[in-house]
C-alpha cells in the first residue's frame, strides 16, 4: 500500500479491516462491527461501532477514524484498540463508572449517608486498586 499515489485496492483494504472486529473482540468488546468509507474529496473514515451491552446491540459508542490516506486511517483506528485497556479492567471501568451512578443517585435523592459510606469506601479501594493493578481481594 504505497502512501503516495492513494491506489490502495479494496483487497488490500479487506485483509487491513476484516481483523479489526476480532481484535476489538479480544478487548472485550461486544458483537463490535467496522466499517469503511470513503469520503467526497478522497477522505477514508474507519468506523467503530460498539454496542454499549449484549442487551442492546443498537445502543452503541461509535468512533470514527480519519485520513489523507487510507493508511494514515487505519493506523489511526489500530492505535485506538491498541490502547484499550484489557477485557479485565474495562469491566471493573464499567462496574466502577455504574457504582459511581448509585452513589450519585443516592446523594441526589438525600440516600442517608450511613448506606452511601459503604460504597464510597468500595469505589475508593476500587480506584487505588485499578490504579496500582492489584487485584481486589473479597
């Protein structure tokens, strides 16, 4: 795929996008699905779409990956999965981020802080253990 004369073929677009869903799958993303576009005025979009839960498929993240060339986009979009954090830390970021929403929701609604303490307590060794990998004990 040369970088200068933009005449990548779709079968070298094919072999570069097909392993893009089962690398998202080995992050842990769900039923993930990729797509390619290419945009008036020779634009090339990599599209993510990432469903939210296996519950519903239609509520997902979508992350678009853009560039000059089609080699400046999907280097883009495999930088992106590259960074991801692993399957086990994205569910303790999610459980994390739905434990943050029932402390909020307790304090929004005047929750007495008797049964807020708790989960504070939990989401705060939760944080110092994601931020120093260890794993949480029970």
């Amino acid at each position: 795929m040369s970088t200068t004369d933009r005449s990548t073929t779709i079968s070298e677009i094919y072999a570069a996008i097909n392993p893009l869903p089962a690398m998202l799958t080995a992050k842990g993303c769900i039923s993930p699905s990729v797509e390619f576009q290419i945009e008036a005025n020779a634009r090339f979009c990599i599209v993510f779409f990432l469903p939210k839960s296996a519950k519903n498929l239609w509520d997902r993240d979508i992350s678009v990956f853009t560039g000059e060339t089609f080699e400046e986009a999907i280097t883009e979009a495999r930088a992106s999965i590259d960074a991801m954090p692993s399957p086990e830390q994205a569910k303790l970021n999610r459980f994390m981020a739905s434990l943050a929403n029932v402390i909020d929701a307790g304090r929004a609604d005047g929750i007495d802080t008797d049964f807020l303490n708790p989960l504070v307590a939990t989401m705060k060794r939760l944080s110092e253990n994601a931020l120093t990998h260890q794993p949480v004990e029970a």
